[in-house]
C-alpha cells in the first residue's frame, strides 16, 4: 500500500506511518485519533494558506473580494474531491465495511483524504513539500477560477479591452440615485469619448457600475448576454471594428443635463 500510494502521490514518505495514518478513514480505525481526521483539520488550514498565498502573488491586481471568491472555489469540496478522484487516491483510503458497501465515495470524505495527505506530506518534508503537491494539482482550478471571477467582473473586462482597440479613457457617470438612505438605488452609464451607453440601475454603486460596463461592452460588440443571463466574451476583437461601433453611437449632449 505504501509504494502504491507514494507512486499515486509523486511523493517519498520518510515516515510511513503519517501516509497510513493519512489513508485511514474514521470507519476503518480502533479509535477515531487514529484515523486521519486530524490530519485532515491540519491540512484543511496549510491547503487555505498554500492557495491564498499564490493568489496573492501570482493575482497582485485583484482586489480581497475577488481573491476570497477565487480561494473559495479552490478549496471548496467538490474541488478537492475531484482531485482525489483524478489521482484515484479513494482507492487507497482504507475503509470500515460500512463505508465499502456504498456504490461511491461521498465527496466529503473524498475531499478529506486530500486534506490529510497535504498535512501528512508537509508533517513529513515541510512546507515547501507541501506546497508543491497542492499547485501541482490544484493550479488548474485556480487558472480557471481566476478567468471565471476576471470575466465576471465587467469594469476590469471593459478597461482591458477598451485600452486594447480604443484610445479613450472609460467613464462611469452617476446619472440618478432614488430612495431612502438605507435602501438607495443608483443608476450609472458608461462615457466614452462623449458617448454614453445603455445606463443601469442597481442597490449600490459599485453594482451599477458593473451593470454599465457590461452594458458598453453589449454596445461595442464585445459581449453577447443570452437570454438565459450568461455573458459570453469576444475574443480577439478587431480594433478597427470597436472603433466603428463606437464612433456610429451619438454624442453625449452635456448641455441637456
């Protein structure tokens, strides 16, 4: 079992019995502190810090909210319950027959040996030991975690690509706001170049302004929203093209406000 495990593992245990204790489920054991439950809080907490600490470097423009979104769903358990099953380590977890009669691994538990491997391998060779086992495996999820948040954040999208094919700077224009203090509500289009998009109304600013930018980028042809809701990105736009829809739009008469 060992030799098995470290081949599935990439990883060289000094200490044998740490792996053991890392595949024994709670099911299986005489007693549940010799289980991995231990090891799984433990690796729960190194696999949090492992993954903030490379959002936070390798993400330096984004802002907490969106690294805490992005660390949410890369630790969750449905992803590291598809690690395991990716490795085929549930195939190695030792099982009490309770647990062997079920048709599947429940996520959780799956989820759980991956945590108690991290701990086991950073107990046996450190940190860095460590780290290097979780971005093996978990740097695509966080690659795509980060382009999901990135393309849902609308302002960041439009600034990028407006730099990209346009020369002017993108605007966001308060153009009402209604309601009492406690419950607001504030409408806000995008200007470019003296040309002002399809404006949105939201429950606080920051929201109607990611509404606006979503609205300019549908205007520029550079996202289509379906009906479903879901906005779908063009990739690689024409300059050429951006610059044509956006110079085909009227001007802003700024005497009329």
């Amino acid at each position: 079992m060992p030799d098995a495990a470290q081949h599935v593992l990439g990883y060289l245990f000094r200490d044998a019995d740490l792996l053991r204790e890392a595949l024994t489920h709670a099911s299986s054991a005489d007693h549940r502190l010799k289980s991995n439950e231990r090891l799984e809080f433990l690796g729960d907490a190194i696999l949090g810090y492992v993954v903030c600490e490379e959002l936070y470097r390798v993400y330096p423009e984004l802002l907490e909210g969106d690294l805490t979104k992005i660390k949410s769903t890369v630790v969750s358990r449905s992803t590291c319950a598809k690690v395991t099953q990716s490795i085929r380590l549930q195939e190695l977890l030792t099982l009490g027959k309770g647990m062997t009669s079920r048709s599947g691994l429940p996520p959780s538990v799956a989820a759980a040996v991956f945590e108690s491997i991290i701990a086991a391998i950073y107990l046996d060779g450190g940190m860095d030991a460590a780290r290097t086992f979780i971005l093996r495996h978990l740097r695509p999820y966080i690659e795509d975690a980060a382009k999901s948040e990135h393309q849902q954040n609308f302002k960041s999208v439009l600034q990028q690509l407006t730099q990209q094919c346009l020369e002017h700077p993108v605007l966001y224009v308060l153009l009402d706001a209604k309601g009492p203090d406690h419950a607001k509500a504030f409408e806000v289009s995008v200007e470019i170049d003296g040309r002002r998009f399809a404006s949105a109304w939201a429950n606080n600013k920051k929201q109607a302004e990611q509404a606006a930018a979503l609205a300019a980028l549908r205007g520029l042809g550079l996202a289509v929203q379906g009906d479903d809701g879901d906005v779908q990105l063009v990739d690689n736009p024409v300059p050429d093209q951006v610059t044509a829809r956006l110079a085909a739009l009227p001007r802003h008469d700024a005497a009329a406000d």
